[in-house]
C-alpha cells in the first residue's frame, strides 16, 4: 500500500502539479501587489483608494466596482506577462527559429564581398 502510494506521489504530473501550485502562489503574490499599485493609483484619480464605500442613491456598488477592477487588472497582468510571451515563444519554436540579431553593417558588407567571390 505504501508503495502504490510512493509510485502516486512520484509520478511526473503529480511534482509538475505540486510545482505549478507553489508557483502559481508566488506569482499570485506578485499579481496581488501590482494590482494594489494600480488600484491605488485609480483610487488617487478618483479621490479614494477604493471603491467600497460608492454607493449612489443608497445601491452598494462600490465593491463589485472594485472587484471588478482588480478582475480586469488582473486578467491584463496575467496576458501580458505570461500569456502573450508564451505564445510568442510557442510561435518562434513552431516556425523553427531561432532569435538572431542582425548582423552589423561591416559583417553584411563582408557577407556581400564573399557571396560575390564565391559566384566568380
């Protein structure tokens, strides 16, 4: 029994779930605060750090308001930071290439100066 147990825990999904938690907590951190920043930033335009206490003609929206910022925020942060660069990344292994700078100035001249003496 303790055996089957041990074959469970150390099975690769099993480590690459436990890992993905562990990091996914940590960058929940991460999104936390940057969504703080932001919220505050907004809250300073509109003269308050939150939106909790809105509530015109007695209707509390000022908490779906603020949970719905801080939804939209999130969402943005998580596109752009993870989403959007893997895609890229996934794009550019499909394609099969490799990021290559530019080769300067001297080494196309060069380039050009050894296609034209290889075609003599």
């Amino acid at each position: 029994m303790l055996k089957g147990f041990k074959d469970f825990l150390m099975r690769g999904n099993v480590v690459d779930l436990a890992v993905a938690v562990v990091i996914g907590a940590a960058f929940g951190k991460v999104i936390d605060s940057f969504v703080a920043i932001l919220m505050n930033l907004i809250g300073k335009l509109g003269g308050q750090p939150n939106f909790n206490s809105f509530d015109p003609g007695g209707v509390p929206v000022g908490a779906f308001l603020t949970a719905l910022i801080s939804f939209v925020i999130i969402a943005a942060a998580i596109y752009f930071m993870v989403v959007a660069p893997m895609n890229a990344i996934a794009a550019r292994r499909k394609a099969g290439v490799e990021e290559t700078e530019a080769p300067s100035e001297e080494a196309s001249i060069l380039m050009e100066i050894r296609d034209e003496l290889r075609r003599r």
